[in-house]
C-alpha cells in the first residue's frame, strides 16, 4: 500500500480474494478476509493521517477493505467484481482526461528544474 500511494497518491485499489475454493470453510474465510481488512483500514488511517500533514492524496480502498472473493474454478464472484470495477472507473474525477493532470504538472515541473540546470 505504501508503494502504491508513494508511486500513485490518491490511487484507488481492490482488494480481491482468489481460490476461495482453496479455503478449508467459509468461517476460515471470513477470519483471513477480516484479518486483512483490519490490516488495511490501520495502514489507511495512517497513511490518511501522513496525508493530511503533507496536502498529498491518500489512497481509497474500495469498499473499506472489504475484499470481493472470487472462485476462480466456478466464477463466482466475478461479475459482482466486474460490476463494481466498472463503477470504480466511471466514479474517478480524471476518468475523461487521456491523461491524468497531475502527471502533467508532474512533467512541466520537471522540464521547468532541467531548464534551470538541476541535476538528480
């Protein structure tokens, strides 16, 4: 998660179970995916803290961390994760731009020090 808000900030991300077939019951099922969810919101309310000090944008967790579980053998659950995918998308304020501004300043700025002379 860190990686993913250092590289993108106020990226968006999905938390998806996999081979639920491969988990022995549904009550281990729900112990791993709540396990996971705590992880998540604790490492959120951090990064969402770090955010507010420094004007970044935190990282947005579909669904609070609640993962979408998927049986890759039968495909349940894949439809119900297409589905919010595609809200995911249509929902994302740079949806309509080709390319995001953001990575846009990004490159203007980095032009502007070159052209100045700075070195990295």
């Amino acid at each position: 998660m860190e990686s993913l808000q250092l590289r993108v900030p106020g990226a968006s991300m999905v938390l998806v179970v996999t081979h639920i077939d491969c988990v022995g019951s549904e009550e281990e099922l729900d112990l791993q995916t709540n396990f996971v969810k705590q992880v998540v919101r604790a490492k959120l309310a951090s990064l969402e803290r770090e955010s507010a000090s420094s004007n970044v944008l935190a990282l947005r967790v579909l669904r609070g961390g609640e993962s979408f579980r998927i049986n890759c053998l039968t495909g349940v659950g894949v439809a119900a994760l297409r589905q919010s995918l595609v809200h995911l998308t249509l929902s994302l304020p740079w949806y309509s731009e080709l390319i995001p501004a953001a990575y846009l300043r990004l490159q203007q700025r980095v032009t502007d020090e070159l052209a100045l002379g700075k070195t990295w």
